[in-house]
C-alpha cells in the first residue's frame, strides 16, 4: 500500500510540472510574437524540462516487462499441469478433425485452451496463414459492398447515380421487384398443382354434368336467384326503416351491384340498381348537402348537429359509390370498339351483348329518375353530362328516355337554373355534332317553362357597362357608404322574397339567349335539315319574347325559305304562323306589310286534305287565327271572300274533325263581316268578271263573282254534326230559331272540335245509325267487258287476213 501511493504522488507532482511547463511556453510564444523576447534564451528553459519526461518513460517500459514475465510463469505452469491429461484425448480424435483443430488454433489466443494443444508453428507457415486470411477478408469485403436482395427474392435494391452536396456525397438507390423470379416460381407451383389436381379435376366435372339435368340446373339457379331477392329485400326495407342507424346495409346493396356469379350476375344487378333507386329517391333530401370545412370540424357543435353530418357525409359516399356503378354499367354504350361482322360470328359475344344491353337500360332508367325526383341535389351536373350525348343515340328506347326525362326537368324547374345548365350541355353537344341531331332533341324546348323576359336587367346592366365609363371618383368614405347600403338593399329584398324573382328573371334570360342562339344557328347553316320543324315551333311559341331588332331580319329569313320552295306544307304554315306571332306582339310598331304571307297561306290551303297533310290541322287553325281572326280591322272585302271560297273548297277534302274546325272558321268570319252574304245567294251577282281559282293572290282572284255551292255537298254528309254546322251557316250564322246551333257546340273553338272529334281510335262522335236492309234485288246476268273483248277478237280472226291477225296480235299485246 505504501508503494502504490507513493507512486501517485509521483504522477501528481510531474502532472503539475508538465502544466507548469505549457504555462511558460505560452506567455513566452506570446512574447516572442510581440517582439520583447530573443530566441536565444529559450532553449535554456526546454531543457529542463526533458530528462523528466525520459524517466517516466524508462519507468512505464519496466512496469510492462515485469508484467511480461509473470504471465509467461503462469502459462509454462498450465503447459505442464494440462499436457498429462490431453495425450490421451489427442490419441481418440481423427486426423482430419486434427488438421481443423489445427488450422483453428493458429488464429487463437495463445493463452487459450486449444492453442496448448499443438506445437507452435514457424515464421514462415505463420505468414502463409496471415496472407490466407487476409485474402478471404478482402473478399468478405467485396461481398459486403455489393447489392444484397431481400430474403424472400422480392425486392432488388439498385444503385443510382449519387447526388454531390456541400456537406458530401449522398449515395441514391431505389427497389426493383424481381418479378421474373415470382413469376417462374408461380408458374411451377402452378405447374405442379395442376399436374396433381388436372385429371381429378376433369372428372369431378364432368361427373357433375353428368348427374345433373338441365332442370336440376334451372332449379338451383331459381333457388339462388330467391335467396339474393331475399336478401336484397331485407337489405331494403332496413334502410328505409331507419336510414342513419342501417346506413351499413346500403354499402352492402351497392356492393351487390357488382355480381360476379355467371348464373344470377345479371339478375342480381338488375334488382340491386333498382332497389338502391327506390332507397335514394326516399332518403335524399331536396337540398344540396355542403360538406363542412376543416375549420368547422375542428369547431364544437351539438351531438345532434355532428351526428347529422357525419350521416349526409356517410351518404353522399355511397351515393357517389352508387353513381360510379352505374356509370360502370353505362360503359358498353360509351365504348365501341368492336365490330358488327365479330358480334354476328359469335353467339357467345351475341348473348353477352344482350346482357350489357339491359344493364345499359336499367343504368339510363337510375340516372332519368334521379334527375327528374332529385333535380337539385349533389352530381346532378355529372349525371346531365352523361345523359345529353345520350339524347341523340341511334338506340329509339334510350333517345325517347332522355328525351322524356329532360322535357319533365324543364316542366318542373321553377327557377331555371338545372334548365340553364342543361341546355348549355345541349348546345356543347350539338355544336360537336355540326347540329346533326334528331328532331326530338331540339323539340324538349318546346317544354320550357318561360313566360317572362326580364329585358329591363339587360338594359340596366349595359347602361351600367357604359356609364362606368363616366363615372367620377368618389371616396373612401362614400365608397363605404355605398357598400353598407347595397348591403341593407339586399338583405330587405331577402327579407320580401324579391331575391328570387331577380334570379328567375337572370336565369331566363340567359335560357331565351342560348335557345335562340340555336335557332339562328340552325336556320342559317340547316334550312334542309329535318330539326326545321321543331325550330320552327320554337320560335313561333318564344316569338313575343323575341327583341324588336330582331324582327325584320326574321321576317325576310322566313320569306327567303318560303320563296325556294324547299320547305312542305307544315313547314310553310310554321313559317307564317311565326311571322304573325312576331308581328302581332311588339311588331305592331313596325311598318311590314305582310300581304306576301297572305298568298302564301291561300297557295298551301290546298294541299290540305284527309291523307297524310291531316296532322297539318292544328298549325293550320292556328295560322287562321292570327291571320284571319285577330287581324279582321286588317282585311280587305275581296280578301275575305277570296279565303271563304278557298276554305269551303278545302273542307270537301278533309276528315269529318277537320270539316268541322274548317266551318267553325267560316262561321266566325260570317258573322264579324257581313258583307259576306253575297256568297250565299247564287242568283246575285255580287262582282262582274269571272272566277280564277287557280290564281295565287286572293286580292285578285275576283271571289265575289262565284257562290258557296260546297255547302249544298256538305248538306249531304255522313256526320250529323258536319250537316247541323252547314245548315246553320245557310240560315246565315243565326242566334235563336231555325238553324241556330247549341250553346255548347258554338262556344267550342276550331281546335276543340279538331280533338273532339276525333278517329284516332276508329270510333265515331257520335255514332251512325244502322241502314236498312234491301231484299229480293234482282240480279241481272251481264257481259263483262273481257267477255264481249273475246267474242270481238273471234269474229275478227274468222274475217281477216294475215295483216289483219298481226295488228289484233299487236292490240292484244
């Protein structure tokens, strides 16, 4: 103990000494720098200090050489004690578990157990071992270095290029599958599997044909079929129950919606779309649901409030589930990519086509009746996308069904903004199609429900756009100002419910503005078109809603149509019912004379008749009306009778319906011009001239000179109304009396009677009476014509020469 400590007093005292010595060398290196010191004396100080530092090295080295030798004792006395008892262990072990133990023992601890074993080895073998060694350490590193793959043969890590940095380089490696690897397995496991399992396989199947029938089959799909009906019901009928707590139930219908099971796949489809339907046109609300924002999650709210949320979220998903789905459905319409010659090939693809065609059918039904019962909720502007290109399908069922379903949309939209973005989507649709569409695409705006302009918004809004102009420029206080008070101004109109009304105003009038637009389109580049029709039914019924500027443009257009002769009757009496309409509106402050149209409609009477000009009637009644009627201050006498005597020359020509509105025409036209009369007395000469019925222009065809001698045919008719009416008007249109009609008959319009009348469904109104039977006609045994031809020819040939024979051969012929 007394050694040891005087040991570390040794060391504590040169440790101060050396501190000491730094100290000194310091504050002298320093006044070296500062130039007070000479170099010279600084050796003097250094050498005091080195002898001191050599002894506490001498006295380090002997410590660890007395150290050297103790442990060389130690093991010279474990050599000894150990190498009596390891001889004979030696002499049991085999020559080649030697030679391991060996080679093992080069590399151990010399104080190991096995390294006094064996004999020490020279300088020479030593080296050939450490060069061995180091060998297979390079090598060892090598391996490290490379890329190492993932156990299961997954994954390969490659290296890439590396990314140099101010810090230093960033190596960079990504993860490639090995898929040729997974490949090759999968493929001879399934090599294997199929080569055990291939021919139990085939006869397992084919003994399952075999035992079953083709009833057997029918039954079991039946029972399959009943247990998914089942279970689709059930599904149902708890959502409907209790939609927020079985919200469950409706993720599974829509699961449902995708079938895989070859034998019930369609049917269970089928019945899936169309009990979600019926499920979603209950549970949807007639709002738009707004999903909340971040912020107004994080904020607390009532359970009641989160609970409502957190189901319209939960809705609105699957609803979106939903629409996806049928859209899947939809596909095969949308995507054409095989051909006609592959589909008749195989009957296989035949009866798939089948299938995706009711699919197809059941998807377009789901979408018409969610837009017609659901017009303002969520996705409606993706389902008006699918369903316009739809419109113009070759397919007759699924055109006529969107057709129907955009026609009811216009009817109910009170406010006009779903008909506004439908009605965008149509003029995208038909643009794309160079206006090449069915003519009931173009008839649903005939379904608008328009009845008024806001014309005076239009007005503001460019008076504004021009007047900004000269605006002058307020400040910032009077800006403020005017901001409060269009702030007030708006909530007092929120407050009286006028908000509404200057958005139903906006929304119509930017509806009239895409619906003309298409009507000018059409009429400038597709006057041969067959959409003329229905364009032309549009304007007639939108005319008075039409602005001044446009009018004689339109009037000129109609004209010009007319004139080239390439229009039919229906379209001429279109023509002219619209340029009436234009003109009995707002037109009335526009000088147009429009005597032109007045010809035209007397040249087009006559090609009215019973046959296929029939369905012509209605527009016809109408045209009479504005032209004829409303406009009577505006006829001239030899007009008049001019259209009297056409009209009662047409109504020989028409059905019992169409005689009758033709004589309700004449009738009124009777009794506001009584000047009329002339034409009912065959005996005065009411004008000098003659008669020219086929001259086109009524102010000239000299009516006055001819009487109403129809009316004495039509006395004769099988209907008992047509006679009662002609009577009435040969007794000269009275009130009471002789030859005076119903109250009911003469208050009923030409249109009325067009459509009571009717014999659509083969039935006469009212019906005729039975005739009487005629016996004991004697029958009188006459030559046909055939017969006294071939007596003729006999007496010919028996009286003729051979020139003779060839020209009755000739007339035969």
């Amino acid at each position: 103990m007394g050694k040891s400590q005087l040991v570390k007093s040794k060391t504590i005292s040169t440790v101060r000494k050396i501190n000491n010595v730094k100290l000194i060398n310091k504050k002298q290196t320093k006044l070296l720098k500062r130039g007070k010191i000479k170099p010279q004396n600084i050796g003097r100080k250094f050498s005091t200090t080195r002898p001191t530092l050599k002894r506490n090295r001498m006295e380090r080295e002997t410590k660890e050489n007395k150290i050297e030798v103790e442990e060389k004792g130690d093991a010279e006395n474990l050599d000894n004690y150990q190498n009596d008892g390891l001889e004979d262990v030696i002499e049991m072990i085999d020559k080649d578990d030697l030679e391991y133990i060996k080679m093992q023992g080069k590399t151990r601890n010399p104080l190991s157990f096995t390294s006094h074993i064996f004999p020490r080895q020279s300088k020479q073998e030593q080296n050939d071992w450490n060069s061995v060694s180091n060998t297979s350490s390079e090598e060892e590193e090598e391996y490290e270095k490379k890329p190492r793959k993932s156990f299961e043969g997954e994954t390969e890590v490659k290296h890439l290029l590396p990314i140099k940095d101010k810090y230093g380089i960033i190596p960079k490696m990504t993860v490639v599958t090995n898929k040729k690897v997974d490949e090759e397995v999968s493929i001879c496991v399934m090599k294997d599997i199929a080569g055990e399992s291939e021919v139990n396989g085939e006869q397992k199947q084919s003994e399952v044909k075999r035992q079953l029938s083709l009833v057997e089959l029918y039954a079991e799909r039946q029972k399959k079929l009943h247990e998914r009906r089942q279970k689709i019901g059930l599904l149902a009928s708890s959502v409907v129950e209790n939609p927020e707590e079985n919200l469950r139930n409706l993720k599974e219908l829509v699961l449902l919606m995708g079938e895989k099971d070859p034998e019930i796949f369609l049917s269970s489809r089928k019945l899936a779309a169309l009990s979600l339907l019926e499920i979603f046109r209950d549970i949807l609300p007639s709002y738009k649901i707004r999903l909340p924002t971040q912020k107004e999650k994080e904020q607390r709210v009532k359970k009641d409030v989160k609970k409502l949320r957190d189901f319209e979220e939960r809705l609105l998903r699957l609803y979106k589930h939903y629409l996806e789905r049928l859209e899947v459905m939809l596909l095969p319409l949308t995507c054409k990519r095989k051909r006609k010659a592959q589909r008749n090939e195989n009957n296989i693809s035949c009866a798939k086509e089948r299938a995706q065609h009711q699919l197809v059918l059941v998807s377009v039904k789901c979408f018409c009746d969610l837009l017609v019962t659901h017009p303002e909720f969520n996705f409606r502007e993706n389902i008006i996308y699918l369903l316009i290109p739809l419109m113009a399908n070759r397919n007759s069922a699924i055109s006529e069904m969107c057709c129907e379903t955009i026609q009811k949309v216009f009817r109910s939209d009170k406010l006009g903004e779903t008909s506004l973005l439908i009605l965008k989507q149509m003029s995208k649709m038909m643009k794309g199609r160079n206006y090449e569409v069915p003519p009931q695409v173009v008839q649903t705006f005939l379904s608008l429900n328009i009845r008024e302009c806001d014309l005076k918004s239009q007005e503001e809004t460019n008076e504004k756009n021009t007047s900004n102009k000269n605006q002058p420029i307020l400040s910032r206080k009077e800006r403020k100002r005017r901001k409060k008070m269009m702030h007030l101004e708006k909530e007092l109109l929120e407050a009286e419910a006028e908000e509404n009304k200057a958005k139903k105003g906006r929304f119509q009038t930017d509806i009239l503005n895409q619906i003309f637009f298409l009507y000018f389109k059409i009429l400038k580049n597709k006057a041969k078109s067959p959409i003329l029709t229905p364009v032309l039914e549009g304007i007639s019924k939108f005319a008075h809603l039409i602005n001044i500027e446009f009018f004689d443009d339109l009037v000129s257009c109609f004209s010009e149509l007319i004139e080239k002769g390439e229009l039919d009757g229906n379209e001429m009496l279109l023509c002219i019912h619209t340029v009436f309409t234009v003109l009995s509106g707002q037109g009335v402050a526009l000088n147009i004379d429009p005597q032109r149209f007045y010809s035209y409609l007397y040249r087009t009477l006559l090609l009215v008749n019973a046959g296929k000009t029939a369905a012509h009637m209605p527009i016809l009644f109408k045209c009479l009306d504005v032209m004829l009627l409303k406009r009577k201050k505006q006829l001239t006498h030899h007009r008049v009778l001019a259209f009297l005597k056409r009209l009662c020359t047409v109504s020989l020509q028409t059905s019992h319906e169409g005689t009758l509105g033709i004589l309700a025409v004449v009738r009124t036209m009777m009794q506001s011009h009584k000047q009329a009369d002339i034409l009912l007395d065959p005996e005065s000469s009411g004008g000098s001239g003659v008669y020219l019925p086929t001259l086109e222009d009524p102010e000239h065809c000299n009516a006055s000179a001819t009487a109403l001698w129809e009316l004495k045919f039509l006395q004769r008719h099988y209907h008992p109304v047509v006679v009662e009416y002609t009577n009435h008007i040969l007794h000269g249109c009275p009130i009471q009396g002789k030859g005076h009609l119903s109250p009911t008959l003469a208050a009923e319009s030409p249109v009325s009677l067009l459509q009571q009348y009717e014999t659509s469904l083969m039935k006469l109104n009212p019906q005729l009476s039975k005739s009487k039977k005629v016996h004991n006609v004697r029958k009188h045994h006459l030559l046909t014509s055939s017969e006294s031809l071939i007596s003729l020819y006999s007496n010919i040939l028996e009286h003729s020469d051979d020139l003779t024979l060839k020209k009755v051969s000739t007339l035969k012929s």
